[in-house]
C-alpha cells in the first residue's frame, strides 16, 4: 500500500473515531442554537448500527447517503464518472438533496422536536440572555 492510500485509511479512522468515541456535539448548534443540515446524522448512524433503522430515518433520513458520498469523495477515481462535469453535478446534487430535506425538517419539526429543537445553551442564546 502506498502513503497515499495509507492517509486516506487514516482520515477514515479518525473520522469514525471522533465522531464515535469522542461524542462530538455540532458546533453550529453549540454556537447559534439551531440545527445544521446534518443534525441528527451521528445519532442515526448510531441507531443504524445497532440495526434500528426506523431510529435512524427519524434522526436523519439521508443517514444512509452520506458515508457513501465520503467513501466516493475519498476512495472514488478522479475525474468521477469519467467526467469533471459529472463529478462536479453529483456533489451539487448531494448538496441540494441535503438543503431540501433540510428545509422540510425545519418546517416540520424545529423547535421541539430532537434532533431539529433549538438549543437554548447555546452561545448566541446566552448573549441574548444577557442583553434582555
């Protein structure tokens, strides 16, 4: 095995182990108090493991999309599907797909509902707290 594939195998074990062991909270949501158009996708994954998958579509539906997304952005051949257009398509596609789910998880479940409720710990939260 050359270094180069060596570094992305260890990019993908760092990743695993930092979302998995170390229980990372979203920043975004630490900061501002609302819900980044991932939330939810840790707890889903989690939930997916354990073979509760109609856990982990409540968490976040597209679960299931995006590690395949980062294994063909690490591990999949440049240009992908041959062409520099249709790469650059695919990762536009995968970011609209995201905003819309996105939005209709907002509409439909935030502020109440976990993982799209809004986190009144947050930073932003306390400094307007403070100003009150």
């Amino acid at each position: 095995m050359d270094f180069k594939n060596e570094k992305k195998h260890i990019i993908v074990v760092l990743m695993v182990a930092a979302v998995f062991l170390l229980k990372w909270k979203c920043l975004i949501k630490k900061f501002i108090g609302i819900p980044c158009p991932s939330c939810g996708l840790t707890r889903a994954l989690r939930a997916a493991f354990k073979l509760d998958f109609h856990k982990s579509f409540s968490y976040h539906p597209l679960f299931w999309l995006i590690p395949i997304v980062i294994i063909i952005f690490i591990y999949g051949k440049k240009p992908l599907f041959g062409s520099k257009k249709y790469e650059i398509a695919f990762y536009i596609s995968v970011v609209v797909i995201m905003i819309i789910v996105y939005m209709v998880r907002m509409i439909m479940f935030f502020p109440d509902t976990v993982p799209m409720d809004y986190d009144k710990s947050s930073y932003l939260w306390k400094i307007i707290r403070l100003f009150r």
